[in-house]
C-alpha cells in the first residue's frame, strides 16, 4: 500500500494521481472533493486502474465513488448540544458551502431543536477544510454572539482548545479530539474508511468490482462517535442511544418530516422521508439555521 498526504486540491492533485499509477498502483482511492476532476482526468487514461472517489459526483468505467452518511452523526450530536446549551445558540464552523456540509449543519440543529425547539445555529464559513488560525477566529466570534456549544465541518482542534479555555463546549470532527478539551469535548463525529476501503479492495481482488455510487453510514459500521463526556447527564444519555440504536437500525431516519428550510417551507411533510436525490443534492438550510446562504 502506498499513500500521500497533504496533496492539495489543486494542478498538483493530478501529478500525484499519475505518480501513484506510475509506480504500479491497480486501485487508487482519492480521498476529497476537489480531487474529483483529476480523477477522472486520469481514469481517462488508464483504463486498467480501478479508482475510487470520495464524496464527488462523477463517475467513470472504472472510477467508483463513496461518501458517508455523516449527517446520521451529526443529528446525534445535535441532540447532546440542543441538551447541553443554556443559550439556546449553537456555534457551526463550516468549511464550504457544497452538500455534504449543508447536510450536516441541517442535521445537527434538527438534532438539537428535536430535543430545545428553542436552540438555533449561527453558521460561520472559513473555506477551509483545515486552517486552525481561521478555526478559531471564526469560533471566538460565534461565542461572542451567544454561542456556547460548537460543532464543525474542519479538521483541527482549534474550536474544542477555545472551547476549553472559556468553559464552554464542543464536538470533534474527523477525529476524537478529546485530549484538546477534556471538559469541553462532549464527543465526536468520526469515520471508519477502513471498513469501506477493505470490502472494496476484496470486490477487486475477486473480480466483483463495479463503479457503483456507495453510501454507508451506522449500519454499515462507518460512522462511529467518540465516547461521550461523562458529564452528560443519564437522561440525555438514554435519549442519545436510543436514537443512535434506530438510526442504525433503518427505523429513524434524520430529514424525516416534517422538515421545514428557513423561509418556513415544507422540504420534507410530515411521516415522509427526504428523497436521495434532495439529500446528496441539498442546497438549503434546514428552520432554525440562522444567516444567508452563501453564493
């Protein structure tokens, strides 16, 4: 197994995609957004060489793609945050505006207002997925208007370190990131590739592998949550689990109606489920997500 890290979504995605096929490589995961272009640039010209592409739309012969249902996540911390602010105004720092991240903000305030209909989330967008500096300037000012439970769609432990040090709290992401805030860190929304990466190299390896578009969540074993602070109280405990239980179960499902977008419009009506093509496609924010939309 050969790997890169840190290759930017840019020209230089393309060159380090050509270099990992160059030096033999038969299945090539290419692991964010931006990677997409490059991907099937390259596919293009090897058509011998399966490729796998996360949370992109575009599929080839040989190029699959996969996401992850991290909303599933997302409504469940919602529940701890909606339980634990005494505000009732939730911090999210985002990276930027495409689905997979409107997915999250809307599923984490339907978390939290399912269990505070009074708790509202104020939205601060960094375009970045990791730019600690930014992270944490984007989070003081959240805090500065109220907010004293955070979530994000970035990967440093920026917001749960200024959590930490006002007495406030939040919720990793990617990663447990527990050790940057103990007190502060009430748990975190994180993924298991490996579960995903090991059955697809297996459908290689047997001569079973199709570029299908791939979605797994809790049921699957993908998203996992870090250990919940054993501060949260029992009650909101019980809660949490059970809702964890169903949505692994397919009984729950996070964008089940009555869902509402912020002007008060039914996205979804009540006792039915949002359409797979409005979830990977989502454009809106959810009632209850304050600020404009950017773009």
């Amino acid at each position: 197994t050969v790997f890169v890290e840190n290759v930017p979504e840019s020209t230089d995605a393309e060159r380090v995609i050509r270099q990992l096929v160059s030096e033999g490589c038969g299945m090539v995961f290419t692991t964010s957004f931006g990677f997409m272009e490059p991907t099937i640039k390259v596919a293009r010209d090897n058509p011998k060489v399966i490729f796998e592409h996360a949370t992109g739309y575009k599929r080839a012969l040989n190029v699959g793609i996969y996401q992850t249902r991290f909303y599933e996540g997302a409504f469940l911390l919602g529940m701890l945050a909606g339980r634990t602010t005494r505000s009732n105004a939730l911090g999210f720092v985002a990276s930027f505006p495409i689905p997979e991240v409107l997915r999250n903000i809307n599923a984490f305030t339907l978390g939290a207002r399912s269990v505070n209909p009074k708790a509202r989330t104020k939205v601060i967008w960094i375009n970045s997925w990791y730019n600690p500096a930014r992270e944490r300037e984007a989070a003081e000012a959240l805090a500065g208007q109220g907010c004293d439970v955070f979530y994000q769609n970035t990967d440093s432990p920026a917001i749960v370190q200024m959590a930490e040090a006002k007495g406030l709290h939040a919720f990793g992401q990617d990663s447990d990131m527990t050790r940057f805030g103990p007190k502060a860190h009430l748990s975190a929304n994180t993924v298991n590739w490996g579960v995903y990466y090991v059955a697809k190299v297996r459908h290689a390896l047997e001569g079973k592998w199709r570029p299908e578009d791939t979605k797994w969540g809790m049921k699957e074993g993908m998203i996992e949550l870090a250990t919940l602070n054993p501060a949260i109280s029992a009650d909101t405990v019980k809660l949490f689990e059970a809702k964890k239980a169903a949505i692994a179960a397919g009984s729950f499902h996070p964008f089940s109606g009555l869902v509402k977008d912020q002007a008060g419009a039914t996205k979804v009506a009540a006792g039915q489920t949002i359409s797979e093509a409005e979830l990977w496609g989502m454009k809106w924010y959810v009632e209850g997500v304050e600020g404009k939309l950017p773009g």
